[in-house]
C-alpha cells in the first residue's frame, strides 16, 4: 500500500478533525472518507494540555507524552487519508512530538504503508529557559520569577513557519506541541499556495479561516443550538467544517452532506467572534488578523462564502502559556428530592460549614453550591427562585495540601448515615482530590524561540 498522489487543484480543502483533546472521532473520519480532502488538520490542545501532561509524566513513567486519544484517531483516518493522499497537520504530539511521528511510522507500518515521510515540530517547550526569557506576568504585572517555586510547564505558541517547512519538503503528516490554532491550518495554504511570511494580507485571510475551522463542530452548528430560538437539524449528527480555499486568501465553508447540523451566517459569526478580544486585532504568531472587514455570503445551503479577512504584520513576541501547581481541590456531592428538598439542603450546608470548623479545615476558599438552583449564578440568583423538586449540594474546597482536600469527602461521606433525612449519596469510586493546574501567560521575544524539525519515514 503506498500513499496516493494528490494532483494540484486551485483550491485546496482543508477539513477538521478535532477541536480539542476529547473530541468525537467520527467526523473526522467522514471527513477523511467523504471530504475529498487535502488537509485533515487535527486541534487536541487546551491551555492547562501541555502542564497537565506534564504533571501526568511525573507520576507515569510508562505516559509516552503525546495525546492519549491520538492511536485512536490515526486508525479511525489513516486508511481514507492513505487512500485518497489526505495529508495530516496534527498538533497531537503535545510534549512529546517525536514520539507521536514514531508511533504514527509504527501504525503506517502495520497498515503495509511504506515511504510516508512523517515530521516532529519541536521547540515550543521552554520551561528551563522561560524565567531568563520574560520579566513579567500578563494577567496581574508580577515578575515571572514570582512562580518559579510552581513551575510545570511553560510553552510558546509556535507559527506556521516550522509546519510550512516540513510539508515542503514532502511529509505526508506533521505532528506539532504547541502551535497556535489557526496556524495549523494556516501552514497548508502557504505551503500549498506559496504564501511567504511576510504577505499580511494573505496570511490573516488564511489565519481568518483557520480560526473559524480550528473549534470544529462549532461552525456546524455545535455549541449552537438553543430549542426554539436557534434550532438545529439532527444535533447528533454533526459533522466537522470543511473550507474550499483559494490562493488568494477566500474561502467556502461547508459540510459534508447527509450530516446534522448547519452552516448558516448565525454559526459563521459566532465562531468569528469566539474567544476573539478585538476583532480588529486577533494576534496569532503569524500576522495580526482584521475581522472587521470580512463579508459574507451564502452561495446555497450549508455554503458560506468568506472573503476579505484582514492583515497586519505580526507582532515582535510571542506568548507563552505557563502551569503552575495551586493546590488542590476536594470535590464530592449529594442530593435531595421532593417537597422540602431545598429546606433540607440548606440544613445539609449548616452542617457541614461546622463539621468543616469542627475538623479544622484549612482551605483557601469554600464553595457549598445548590445545582438547580445557584449552582452557576451564585450571589446573583434571583431571591425568587422557583423551588426546585430536586436538589444537588455539591461541596468543593480548594487547600494547599491533598491532606486537606480530602477532608471534604469525608465529611460528605457523613452525611449518608448521619446527616438529613433522604438523602441521597454516590458511592465514591473515582478520586475525590484533584491537583490544580493554573495557567499564566507572558510575553518572549520571537528571535529566541528556535523551532526544530526531525523527520521519520514508515
């Protein structure tokens, strides 16, 4: 079996095939089965993704580093990919790119595929060298060396660059740690096209693109519906957006046919403006986008046409996303129903707010919600409230040890046997203490970021 030659076209289809770590695995392989695709680009990575990985390595000897869902999805796509020359832009190599590309040529192996060209982007990982790098903390101004005790991990948000230079020189697939988001579907364009890194106009129209396919269903019409106001056609079935782009930066969106869900102008402006601080300036590594000059059009259903995205030329630093250790969370819950459910959870807090004083519990904050009733807008629920039927206390404490975390379910294992009449109690069978992982971000000067590439061949 031998990977099959796509012929150059004018525009070039990029699908997605993931938006986040645990994503759905089926739509990408339609995707790779049906989309008649270039690219399938693959976006696994969370801000706390690289630091929890990190801390899961620490306690795993045998944890190979990259997305653990990754063999999973390689075999779901691998033969569609193989049979159709569908080349892959994963960054599912998280802190461990080298060893996804070896399990990858390991997997095109046991498929019979031989001669498939696979590379490792490699540089984003700077947690030895990030205190000497920057000075300070975005979120509150504070010197970087102020979390230097508490350090995990720290990763620079990597461009398309290093990605553009491998497809160039012939991989079939690309496995990154961090890159920006966009920037991974932004590589095949100007890999694709001849794009070079100082073209802002087409860089943030390929950037634009990128940024409304990297959130997956999101643009189908998931994280969409609202029965009754926003209605959306078999949910269940959603498939992932793929974008028919040509050479000078314009795009259809669409999605595969036969498939639930919409792209419509409602999900087309909701994804453009998700997580997006100034549509005016949406830095990436690559170029500074200029969503205010997009224009829209619908050429038929589920067909968006986007065009005119804007550029400005980047910015002289990239930033980088730093986990921290901040203790640990204890979290259990409990439940009350029928008439009196909430007389009985109130009582259930006053008791617990003083079994906790009675055990000494040292905790940095304190959280006895109600779900069904405050558990989201807390202090803002409306005095009001209808009274539910049904009631969950959950108890959760944030402590700066696992020795008092774990206090909360053991008082809340108390409250089964000697707490409010019916209530009602899980059986506690996965941990109830969690580690906290908190994210930081600063700034580094681009010149001191140095991405690497290494290449393997099934």
């Amino acid at each position: 079996m031998r990977w099959q030659t796509r012929q150059h076209k004018k525009t070039l289809r990029i699908g997605s095939g993931s938006a986040w770590w645990g994503d759905r695995i089926e739509p990408a392989q339609w995707n790779a089965a049906r989309g008649d695709l270039d690219f399938l680009c693959f976006e696994t990575m969370a801000e706390a993704t690289v630091s929890a990985a990190q801390v899961r390595a620490r306690r795993d000897p045998g944890f190979p580093g990259y997305d653990s869902y990754l063999d999973d999805r390689l075999r779901a796509v691998l033969p569609a990919c193989i049979a159709h020359g569908t080349r892959i832009v994963s960054n599912q190599g998280w802190i461990n790119p080298d060893g996804a590309a070896q399990h990858c040529v390991k997997l095109l192996q046991s498929l019979g595929c031989r001669g498939v060209k696979v590379a490792s982007v490699n540089g984003s990982l700077i947690t030895d060298r990030v205190l000497s790098l920057s000075d300070r903390l975005l979120e509150n101004g504070l010197p970087t060396k102020s979390i230097a005790d508490r350090l995990v991990s720290a990763e620079a948000y990597l461009g398309a660059e290093p990605i553009v230079e491998a497809l160039q020189a012939g991989a079939h697939i690309v496995f990154t740690g961090r890159v920006a988001d966009p920037s991974i579907f932004l590589a095949p364009m100007m890999a694709s096209f001849g794009w070079h890194s100082g073209d802002w106009a087409r860089l943030g129209a390929g950037s634009g693109i990128g940024h409304l396919l990297e959130c997956g269903a999101q643009v189908t019409g998931g994280y969409f519906p609202d029965p009754g106001f926003k209605d959306v056609d078999e949910p269940w079935h959603l498939a992932f957006p793929i974008a028919e782009v040509d050479e000078d930066g314009s795009a259809v969106i669409s999605k595969l046919a036969h498939t639930g869900g919409c792209v419509d102008f409602r999900t087309v402006k909701e994804q453009l403006l998700y997580e997006v601080h100034d549509p005016a300036n949406y830095i990436t590594p690559d170029v500074v986008v200029d969503f205010t000059t997009v224009r829209l059009k619908k050429l038929g259903e589920n067909r968006i046409a986007v065009r005119d995205i804007g550029g400005k030329a980047r910015t002289d630093s990239l930033k980088v996303s730093i986990g921290c250790t901040e203790g640990y969370i204890g979290e259990d819950m409990f439940f009350y129903a029928g008439a009196g459910a909430l007389r009985r959870a109130q009582l259930a807090k006053q008791i617990l707010e003083q079994r906790f004083k009675l055990v000494q519990l040292k905790a940095e904050d304190l959280r006895i919600d109600f779900l069904g009733l405050n558990a989201i807008h807390g202090l803002a629920t409306p005095a009001n409230a209808v009274e539910p039927y049904e009631i969950g206390v959950r108890v959760a404490a944030r402590t700066l040890t696992r020795e008092e975390a774990q206090k909360v379910g053991r008082e809340v294992d108390g409250m089964a046997v000697s707490g409010i009449a019916h209530t009602g109690k899980r059986v506690p069978h996965q941990d109830r203490v969690r580690e906290i992982i908190g994210i930081w971000s600063t700034l580094v000067p681009r010149e001191a970021i140095r991405p690497s590439l290494c290449y393997f061949e099934s």
